[in-house]
C-alpha cells in the first residue's frame, strides 16, 4: 500500500518533470522540494530493496548527505549502491567521505604550539588510519592521502616518515602484546569459604562517624571483665544488629537497631550536642560532663531480619 506522503511526492514529482519538458524550470526541484522528493524516493527504491532490509542497520540524511550502517562486506555494499543508482536517471549516490570543497583543517606545523603537539600529529593521524581500515591495499591508499593532506599543511618530511615507522611499530606493539596476553592468560578456580572474611567491627572508611568506631574482633564486659569474641563481619553500614555504645567511664549502652549503625549514633551524639535530659544516653553524659566526642561505638552480634 503507499503511503499518502509517497504518492504526493509521486504526483508532485510528476509534474516538475512535465514543467521540465516544457523547459519551465531547470532542474526538475528546488531546495526545498527536495526533501519531499527524497522521501518518495527512498520509499520506493532504497527501503523495498533487499540488500537494504537485510544489511542497512541505520541511515540518516541530511539534504542530500547520507550516512549509514551496513553490516557486512563491501561487496555487498557496491552492490546497493549500483542497485539505487540504476533507479533514477537524476539520482546518483557516491561514497565519498570528503569533498573537494572540504577544508583542511589539521594542525598548521607554521602554528606557534609547541613542538611536541606539533610532531605527535602525524602519528596520531597515521594510527587513525590504520585502525580504520582492514583492507591492506586500501590502507596504503589511505596513508598516501593522509600524507598529503599533512604534507600541505607544512610538515617536513623527514617528520612525516619518522611518525609513519612509529605509528606503525606502535600498532604492532599493540598486537602482539594482546596475542600474548590471550596466551599467557590463566584461570584459577578456588572453594569459596565463609571464613575467608575477617570477622569483628571495622571503619568504612566513607563516613564521618568512622572515627568514634571500636574495631577488633572481641569486646571485654565492664562489669565481668569477660572477653567475648565477635561472630561475623560488621562496620558503619550494618543494619539489624546489637550495638554497644561505650563513655570514658567505663559504663556502656547495648541496644538493638534496624537501620544503618551509623545513623543511630548520629541520632546519640546529635542527643549529647542539644543537651537531651530526657533519654538515657543523653542523660549521662551531662551528669558526667561527657561530650558527643567522648562516646564510642561497636556492632557486636546480628539479628535476624523480619
């Protein structure tokens, strides 16, 4: 079925052609008929073309500049473009990634940069090239070119065939250090065991409670002067555990907490700092003289989440 946009187009385009026979105008479209015409054209001859359904991947246009991705072999690709240039005897498609109105616009070596920026441009330039292409006749073709477009912005020579070897010992550097990296390249297979994380209390090393933190791996009981060891691998982020809070007189606060260790001794300093006679914690250190500098902290067992 065709679309309304493509037989307008049909139907506009027929009549510039008859304009034309009747030399009225010359060419059959202006700039701004184009697009419209472009449009009929693609619907008719490049989108039901079957090399374009099975290897064009994307194609943008811009007036009368086209850009596309094709996925597979040159061949392919010559053989389309020969497919749409039969279409239409106004209509011809080129592959040309420069004009001859295109402008040189490399790095003059007359410019006052320093000579070290200058001399890095033409193994830059070089390396590109070969990166870009994979055919070996066409990759001389196109370091000539490249040669040239240097060449006319000033630079020597002998700079020129210096970075030429060293673009080039550079990229086969590069290969063989990656052919032998795949070769030398081992896999080790280990057990994974539980126990190969260090258990106790530790900083996280990202937060600004990090300092007040009680690490090790045991905790001793004040009062019975018990040493107790830590079950598991704690830090400021745990949540769903037992803490211990502990002041410089050698009393100590355990409590159990959902949420983050960190944030609950926030919540206890920030109690000390506006002097809160109302909670326990709070409490003490004002009849102690004990600031929120002075309290300290640790997780010492988890429990289960809900």
């Amino acid at each position: 079925m065709t679309s309304p946009l493509c037989a307008a187009a049909r139907r506009k385009y027929t009549a510039l052609v008859r304009r034309r026979r009747q030399h009225l105008i010359s060419p059959p479209w202006t700039f701004e008929q184009w697009p419209t015409f472009m449009s009929w054209f693609k619907e008719g001859h490049d989108y039901t073309d079957g090399l374009f359904a099975s290897h064009c991947l994307a194609w943008w246009q811009y007036v009368n500049d086209v850009f596309l991705l094709w996925w597979g072999n040159l061949a392919s690709m010559h053989a389309f473009q020969d497919a749409i240039n039969e279409a239409h005897d106004d209509i011809k498609f080129t592959m040309n990634a420069s004009l001859k109105t295109d402008r040189n616009q490399l790095l003059s070596y007359r410019s006052f940069h320093p000579a070290v920026v200058k001399k890095s441009i033409p193994t830059s330039q070089f390396t590109r090239v070969h990166r870009i292409t994979n055919e070996p006749a066409q990759l001389e073709q196109d370091l000539d070119k490249m040669r040239g477009k240097i060449s006319d912005r000033g630079y020597p020579q002998e700079i020129l065939d210096t970075s030429l070897t060293k673009a080039r010992e550079n990229l086969r550097r590069t290969t063989n250090r990656n052919k032998t990296e795949d070769r030398q390249h081992l896999v080790f297979v280990g057990q994974y065991h539980s126990q190969s994380v260090k258990e106790g209390m530790f900083r996280c090393r990202g937060c600004a409670q990090c300092c007040f933190v009680l690490t090790g791996a045991t905790f001793t009981n004040p009062t019975t002067n018990r040493e107790y060891k830590i079950r598991g691998h704690y830090s400021c982020h745990t949540s769903f555990a037992v803490y211990m809070l502990v002041c410089p007189c050698n009393l100590v606060f355990v409590g159990e907490i959902t949420q983050k260790v960190r944030n609950i001794f926030s919540q206890h300093r920030s109690t000390v700092n506006t002097r809160n006679s109302v909670l326990s914690v709070s409490k003490h250190c004002i009849k102690k003289g004990h600031t929120a500098e002075d309290l300290k902290f640790r997780v010492i067992q988890q429990v289960p989440q809900p």
